[in-house]
C-alpha cells in the first residue's frame, strides 16, 4: 500500500461522512458512508473485515478522499448523490426510468371523471395508486368504468356535446352530456367508485343491496338490476383478491435470495392489504454484503421519485435501518416505517417475496451478462480489444445496379442508431462487391474517426482481405477484423454453421459453443444486411418510378400521373395524337405538341 494511502487511511476524520475510492486512474470506483469515518476505513485496510469482496476492492485502491457531513443522514443523503453522479463499478447501480401511473379523480368538476396520469399533483382532487405498471393502472379504470358508468370525455366536449356518444350506446357511460342523468344521481355514483377506489368494498356492497331493495320495494325493477349486476361485478373481483394482511396500511415487502456473489432482489407491492403486483430488479452481480445491496437499493429507488408506503418490510436488518426511515419520513412528510420483522404478518409476507425472488433468480441467473459475451468473442477471436464497440459492413446491388453499401454501430451489444451511415456507391461499375466494399471502407476510415474496437463484415476471406487491404492503405492499426460467413451446406460432413474468419489463420472459428457470444455477431450482421437492403430498395424504386415522361420539359409529378392513368404506359402515349393528349387534363395544344415531339425523336433515337 502506497505511503500516500496509508496517510490518509490513519488520518481519516472520526466525524459521520461519505468515502471515495480510487483507482490508479483517480476514477470513483466504490463510494460508501459510515457514522463513524476512522472506524469503517480501518475495517477496510485494517484486514479485520472477513469478506471476499473487500480484499479484491481493496486490491483495487490507490487513494481514499473523505467528505465530513455533520450527521449520519446528511452522509446518506450525500452518499446517493455520489452514487448516482460517479456510477462507480463496485456500487449497487440502479437506474429505474419508469413513470408510475396513478387513477385521478376531482369531485370538485363538472360530473367528475377517472383520468390516467402519471405524477399527482397538490391540486385538491384525490388520487388513487401509484400502480405497478401502466397495465394495472388501466386495467383497474377498465374495470370501473364498466361498473359505474362515469364519463370518459374532456370537460370541454362534455359541455358542448348535444348527444350521446359511442360511450353511452354500448352501456359505459351515462351520458351526463346530453342531459340523461342529473347531478345528484351521477354524485352518487362518483361517491360509489371512490368507495370502492379506497379499499371500502364490504361497506359499499352492503350499501348497494339496501338500495336494491329499496328499488325493488318501489318496482323499479331496471335500476334494481343495475345495482344488482354491479354488485355480482364487485363481489367477483373481490374474490380474486388475495388480502395477505388485515392491516389496510401500504407496504412494500423487500424479498433476497442470493447464491455466491449473485443477489435477486423483489418487491412486493401491498395496498389495503392486499397485495396487487410485484417488482423484480435486475440481479446484482457484486459481492457486496446483502444488507449493504439492500440499503444502496433502498435509497436509490426511493429517490428516484417511487411512490413510498407507510410501511417498508426488509428481510435483513441494515447498519443504517433507523436514519433511513428518519430520510423517507422527511420526503413522504408523515412518518415511514422500516422494520425486519421475526414472525406475525410481516414474516409471512417476506416469506412470499423471498419466493417470488428464488424463482425470478432462477431464470436471470442462466442468463449470459454482455460483459462475459463481449470477453468470450475477445477471447475466441483472438481479438486485441474487447469488442464493446462494433461496427458492420454490408453491400446490397443486384448486377451493380443501385449498388449501396451499409455501417451498423453496435455498443455493449445494443444498437446504437447514431452511428449507422449510409453510401451509395460511387467508383465502382458492375458487379464488383469487394471493389464495393473497399470503396465503403475506404470512404468511412479516411479521416480516422473514432475508428470502433472491431469491424464486421458480411461474408467470408475474399471480404476480409478487402478490409485487411483498405486499412493498411489507410495506415489504422489496431482495429481487429473478423468475417461472417452466411451458414451454407456443401458436403454433408459440414457442420452447417456460420464461420467466423479471422486474419492469420487459414480455417474458420466456430464459436456455436458460445450461443450467446455467436447470436451477437449474427444479429448486428443481420441488421447490417436489413440496412443496405432497405436503403437499396429505396433507391430502386426511386429509379423505377423515372420515366421519359421526366425528362420533358413542363411535365411535373401530377401530369405524368395523369398522363401514365389514361394511357397505361409510355408506349401508347407515344402512339396518342396531339388531339387525344389534349385529353389529360392540364395538358394544353402547346404541351400536347412537346409531347409528341419529345416522344417521336426518343422513339427514332431507340429504334
């Protein structure tokens, strides 16, 4: 350990803050907090801390900065702004983009309505969820629309529409529009759906058969069967609806299971104690203890704008379970509860996220991580360079007619649309697909780029040695090359694969071992293939569609139309009379004449 390090690791501050390690490079790769600095760096590089994970960071580590913060919660707080700022490697990293979606309902409006929105807002109308997915969400408005019939339009087309819509003739609307249900009335229904959007179905249920008896006991015989089919319709969604709690507080309950240095993290969500979905986060691949994934987790999801319960059931108690809950109180602005309960309740629901995370582990952890694919071509193909950047080359011609060539960039094997490009071909006549190909390369490379990790190419030595040729040409060195070859059966001894050449070696590579590392280079060879077919097509059918007919002066788009319409094809316009030109419309005597001229000198010309 270098003198500098050993400094600071013996002067570390005796305060609550947050620690920064660094490589030799200075980049963050582990950001962590601790109540007491000294204590927890010296459990570090002390060598008291037993875990596998900690000697392979500290291995790692050329320096340590520290941020002195004056509480436990400000490091935290400052812990997961670093966090999200430096992305270090050896850090729990979760990013979730996803947009909740909540049920909105004003009763101050005008004959009120269920909206979809996805951030609620302090605007005094009540709103129902977050939903786990957009799914839920609509599928929960589907539902009471269905059973109370409330509008559906805007408020703008419920004041000035005069008659009933779709809505109203297929019986899932009212239509409060056109004057068919009072205010009163259409009040009492909105009451009814906000009962039951609050978890009070048992009240309303009971509610409703008085009012059906009172409808029956007075021979309103179609509002008595109204109210009993929305009864029939409540009651049959409540039985689907397994209550796991018979506290209506919201819960979301944390499940763990973990094999070797592989964690599966789910959460269940809980509202009115039952419990309506699940989130699975990705499996986390660091050897990290589980109580320090879990707390990392915990407050960057919380962060990131989730909606957060009254209660937060974890499977495992966490070093900073109390500041935690202190944090999520300030943001929910009433208190939040994080406990890692024994038994009761609590222990049964971790039970049920414990199983949904084994079985979700179960089919993430086959799963080949891009890291280990992009390692595999690495390794097989010899490669200089781990091929996180891929660029691919294609040629689409047919008899060197409307000849293209075309550049697909994939990144950390996903696609990267910025760095696709296009050529029409412009030195090369006749069919000549590797003159195309040198002529591509040629025109990419030239200017030295931002050259990628590896070139592609689609087809087999003759193309590889064009790109072999094109680059030494051009001077790059240090960009491997590597050929795909289309699976083809010519003996029945071949194994009918797709080959990979490499340069320097005389047969091909089989990577079919590797179905991942092999389905990466066929799907960025595919696309490359899809891209110069489409961009040739286009081409061609913009050469189709020219004519004789465009090479006439005052001739645009719309009279040729017309012209090709009446006539079918240039040939019988060259056989028209002036007269029967004239019949186009828009096509004058003068123009008519320009026609038949144009027309007779090219048919003398070709014939």
């Amino acid at each position: 350990m270098a003198d500098q390090l050993i400094a600071r690791v013996k002067n570390a501050p005796a305060s609550p803050g947050v620690y920064l390690m660094k490589d030799k490079d200075g980049k963050v790769i582990y950001v962590g907090k601790a109540s007491k600095l000294k204590n927890r760096i010296r459990n570090y590089f002390g060598r008291t801390d037993g875990r596998s994970m900690v000697s392979f960071l500290i291995a790692k580590v050329r320096d340590v900065e520290f941020i002195v913060t004056g509480t436990e919660k400000e490091a935290l707080i400052l812990e997961n702004n670093l966090i999200k700022e430096h992305r270090p490697r050896y850090n729990v990293n979760f990013r979730d983009d996803k947009t909740y979606f909540n049920i909105r309902m004003d009763p101050a409006a005008i004959f009120p309505r269920f909206q979809l929105v996805r951030r609620p807002r302090k605007d005094g109308a009540r709103y129902f969820g977050p939903y786990p997915s957009s799914a839920a969400a609509k599928e929960t408005l589907r539902f009471i629309q269905s059973i109370f019939r409330l509008r559906t339009c805007t408020d703008q087309e419920v004041i000035s529409r005069k008659r009933p819509c779709i809505e109203y003739q297929i019986k899932r609307c009212l239509a409060p529009c056109a004057g068919f249900i009072d205010r009163a009335s259409y009040g009492g229904l909105v009451n009814d759906s906000m009962a039951f959007m609050e978890g009070r179905e048992k009240k309303l249920v009971a509610d409703l058969c008085v009012r059906m008896g009172t409808a029956s006991e007075h021979l309103r015989f179609e509002e008595a069967a109204v109210l009993r089919d929305t009864i029939a319709a409540i009651e049959e969604t409540l039985e689907k609806q397994r209550v796991v709690s018979g506290l209506l507080n919201d819960r979301d309950v944390f499940g763990i299971h973990r094999e070797g240095n592989l964690t599966q993290i789910c959460m269940l969500y809980v509202r009115k104690g039952k419990i309506i979905g699940k989130k699975t986060f990705p499996l986390f691949r660091i050897g990290s203890d589980s109580s320090e994934i879990l707390s990392s987790l915990l407050k960057q999801y919380y962060d990131g704008g989730a909606y957060i319960p009254d209660e937060i059931i974890i499977p495992l108690n966490i070093e900073d379970r109390a500041v935690t809950a202190e944090w999520l109180s300030e943001k929910k602005g009433k208190k939040v509860s994080v406990a890692a309960p024994k038994r009761g309740q609590g222990m049964e629901l971790l039970k049920i996220a414990g199983n949904n995370a084994r079985s979700i582990f179960e089919m993430e952890k086959h799963a080949t991580p891009m890291e280990e694919t992009l390692s595999v071509l690495a390794r097989e193909l010899l490669l200089k360079n781990i091929p996180r950047r891929i660029e691919c080359f294609d040629i689409s011609n047919i008899g060197g007619k409307y000849a293209v060539g075309s550049m697909v960039t994939f990144v950390d094997g996903k696609a990267w649309k910025p760095g696709y490009r296009r050529f029409r071909i412009k030195t090369v006549h006749g069919a000549d697909d590797y003159a195309m190909m040198y002529e591509v390369l040629n025109r990419r490379y030239r200017e030295k780029d931002n050259p990628p990790d590896i070139i592609l190419l689609d087809g087999g030595k003759g193309q590889l040695g064009v790109a072999v040729a094109a680059l030494k040409d051009l001077h790059i060195e240090g960009v491997d090359v590597v050929a795909l070859a289309k699976e083809q059966r010519q003996r029945q001894t071949d194994r009918g694969e797709d080959r990979v050449y490499i340069v320097g070696k005389k047969d091909p590579v089989y990577v079919s071992k590797w179905p991942e590392a092999l389905f990466l280079l066929q799907r960025v060879r595919d696309e490359a293939h899809r891209f110069a077919v489409a961009y040739h097509r286009q081409l061609k059918g913009k050469g189709d569609f020219h004519s004789l007919l465009d090479e006439i002066t005052g001739i645009g788009g719309e009279k040729k139309k017309a012209l090709l319409k009446l006539f079918g094809d240039v040939s019988r316009i060259r056989d028209a009379s002036v007269q029967e030109l004239q019949g186009v419309r828009g096509i004058g005597r003068k123009t008519a004449a320009r026609i038949r001229a144009f027309l007779g000198g090219a048919a003398g010309v070709n014939d």
